[in-house]
C-alpha cells in the first residue's frame, strides 16, 4: 500500500463490490495502481466478507500530481471493474458533423455499461467495444462512429460513466474456467459435452447460436456435421464471407472443394476452375434462394440455413472471386448487417476464420459466451487478445470440432430428456 499527502492533480476515490478476490479484480486494480508510479493510493476500506458466499468491498483513494495523468489511470481502473465515488453527471458535447465524434469522446467497451444523466444510471443498450455513446430521450446506445450526425449528444470524457466487469461465477462453469488458457491438450470430451449443456441452455433461453464459419469446415469434410446442426436447429444464424458459400456449394455441384475431390482427397482434373463455375451459375440465377427454388441446390450448409429461414450475412473481402450475389461487397454495410442481429446472438461458435472472428468478436457484448476453434493456437489466443475476453479457446481441426460437438449436442439432448421422463 503507498500514500501520499493530495496534489495539485486532485483525489480520486474508488470502489470494488462483489466477488472481487475470487475473480481477480482486486488483485487487477492493485496491479495498475502500483504500475503506475506517478500516482499514490490507499485502501480506505476493504470487508472481505465472512463465508465465501458473502460479497466483498473495497475502498480506495487514489491521487497524482497530474490531472491528466490521473484520468487515464481512473479510466484503466474503471474498465477493470472500479467504480468512481462521488462523481458527478456524464458530460456531453454535440457530434460537429456527420460521421464525426468530438474529439474527447469516450470510447466504449463491451462491458455492461451505464452513464449518470440527472442523478440516475442509465444502462447503455448494446455494449460494444471501440463506438461512443450517444444519450437520446432519456436513454444511452452505443453508436459506431459512421453512424453519428451532426448534433448528436456524445458522452465526453470518463465522468459519470460505470463499467461492470463480469465477475466469475462460483460453480464451476466452462466459460469461466476453461478460457484462461490456451491449450490443445485440455480435456475435450468433458469440455465439448460442457459446452453442448451451455449451447442447450442458450436455445432455451431463446437466444441465437451464431456460427461464424471460415472455407476450411467445407475443406475439411465437415460441411455435413454443420448441415446437420442448421437443420436440427442447433445453428440459428450463420455470419461468414464469400468462400464459405462457394465452396459448400461447389461440393453440392460438383463433389469438390476448391477443386479437391472431398471423397478420395485427391485433386479432381478441370478441379481449379469449379468454385469459378460454382459462382457463374450461382450469378446466372440470381443467387442461393433461386438455385435451391429451382432445384439446383438439394443439400449443404447454405441448402439448410436458407430452407430454415436463419439470419446469413456473407461479407466480402478484396479476395473474393465473383462474388456470389448475396455477398455485401460494402465493409460498412457489413457491419451494420451483422449488428442488427448481436441483441439476438446468446452464443457465439467462431470456426476456423481469423479475421471474420476478430471483425465479430469486436461486435458483441462480453456477456455472450463466444467459442474460437482452430488448429492453429495463435488464431485462437488472437480474439482474445483483440478484447474479446470472454472467449473459450479449443485447438482442434473444424471437422473434429463439429463431428465431437454433434455427438455432444446428442448426448446432452438425452440427458435432458432422460431427466424429464424420469
């Protein structure tokens, strides 16, 4: 513990309530505090509560000599989970323009977050990292920074403003004790039936199960595994690019993926060019609903979500061949396509598609559970460390990944049905 006579930066008092020893809060807030040597502190108050039940609080005051300095270190403090005492309402300035933020803007995180405006807390509607929050009618949203006009009540600085960081819960839960670290080496079995008891759990609660799937599921032979989850209604919505639906349909066309016969794994001759002839047909239609209306397209991944009417947004890249028609071609239209589905997303499976789960990852709130697979361990640690720290990591090939997890779905679904009847 360190102290120090006030300064001409001012004191800043904080606040830490909940389970702040078990989920590492404190131990978060000491961290920063003591990294950050300009500034002093000291602990006021701290109850570590008498059971392990009872919650815990602490409370701190922290001061440095400049001001500046300080509100960087209460803005690092408030998004690992401190709260300000003593301050007063979130202050705001009109957006200048379309399209632009003031420049003192506060940039949100994918926290539950809430804003004081005349005395009361009001809680920010859809949490998402990297996008400022604009107060409107008694209510707070976040809004991407695209999407501001001119006149806009932005929310400045850090006063007034609450992060709650979610806190570990005490049974052991998968999310909460399986994403800290990486491994390929964890338990998969117990840690896949977990997690179809956690997909199962999210279905029931009327939330979507978002799968965000890269070209390698077709690849691998794993288009059948995810086909079959759409239909079974375990999969009710798909975000992917445009490679992921070529190639599950140049399978249904053609038997091949990226000219590779999926049946022998050899090379098919004249393979090169079926995902391109894939793409003609597809624009020679007018797109996947017009190929399955007339009966060129019968089974697959894109076959079963279209048939089951679930939320598909393909967004394209400067990679893509064709593309297809359905594929968003605008980087921001994508986003705002994706969005408008996020209140709905209750889980998220991120397979084997770097880039396309970062770009999610950074869209949804931390409360949604998110799952990244792949076989490489770096692609997994990536979302991570982009932000995404509610994610569950699993080092496994997307074909084993879908194929375990179908089993796991299968045996959960007994398990519940066995309880019921029972």
């Amino acid at each position: 513990m360190s102290s120090a006579s006030p300064s001409p930066g001012g004191v800043r008092r904080i606040e830490l309530r909940g389970h702040i020893l078990d989920s590492g809060i404190f131990n978060r807030v000491l961290g920063i505090l003591t990294d950050h040597e300009r500034a002093a502190y000291v602990i006021e108050e701290f109850d570590s509560g008498r059971t392990k039940d009872d919650p815990s609080y602490a409370r701190l005051s922290v001061d440095a000599a400049d001001a500046a300095y300080l509100d960087e270190l209460i803005d690092k403090l408030r998004e690992s989970g401190a709260e300000v005492i003593d301050e007063g309402d979130a202050a705001v300035e009109p957006a200048p323009a379309d399209g632009v933020l003031p420049d003192d803007f506060y940039a949100t995180t994918n926290f539950p977050t809430e804003v004081r405006e005349n005395g009361i807390w009001i809680p920010v509607d859809n949490p998402e990292m990297d996008c400022a929050i604009v107060l409107d009618d008694g209510g707070a949203i976040t809004v991407p920074g695209y999407d501001i006009k001119r006149g806009d009540c932005v929310v400045v600085g850090h006063q007034g403003v609450k992060v709650t960081v979610p806190q570990r819960a005490r049974r052991k839960a998968v999310f909460e004790f399986m994403a800290s670290a990486v491994s390929s080496e964890k338990p998969r079995h117990a840690l896949l039936g977990e997690l179809a008891r956690e997909l199962l759990a999210v279905r029931a609660s009327g939330k979507r199960i978002l799968l965000v799937g890269g070209p390698a599921i077709i690849h691998t032979g794993a288009g059948p595994y995810l086909a079959e989850l759409i239909r079974d209604g375990y999969i009710t919505a798909i975000f992917a690019g445009n490679a992921l639906a070529v190639h599950d349909i140049e399978s249904q066309f053609f038997g091949t993926s990226l000219g590779v016969n999926l049946e022998d794994a050899f090379p098919a001759e004249e393979g090169h060019v079926h995902h391109l002839r894939t793409v003609n047909r597809l624009r020679a239609v007018g797109g996947i609903r017009n190929a399955i209306d007339r009966g060129m397209l019968r089974e697959g991944v894109m076959y079963e979500a279209y048939r089951k009417d679930i939320p598909v947004v393909l967004c394209g890249s400067i990679r893509d061949d064709g593309p297809i028609p359905e594929v968003i071609t605008d980087i921001v239209e994508c986003q705002r396509a994706m969005r408008h589905y996020v209140p709905e997303i209750g889980m998220a499976l991120m397979v084997c598609t770097l880039l396309h789960s970062v770009a999610v990852g950074n869209l949804l709130p931390a409360t949604c559970k998110t799952v990244s697979v792949d076989i490489n361990p770096a692609s997994v640690t990536k979302l991570t460390d982009r932000g995404s720290i509610q994610t569950l990591g699993i080092v496994m090939d997307a074909s084993s990944f879908l194929r375990e997890l179908t089993l796991a779905i299968q045996a959960a679904h007994a398990e519940t049905t066995g309880a019921g009847a029972g």
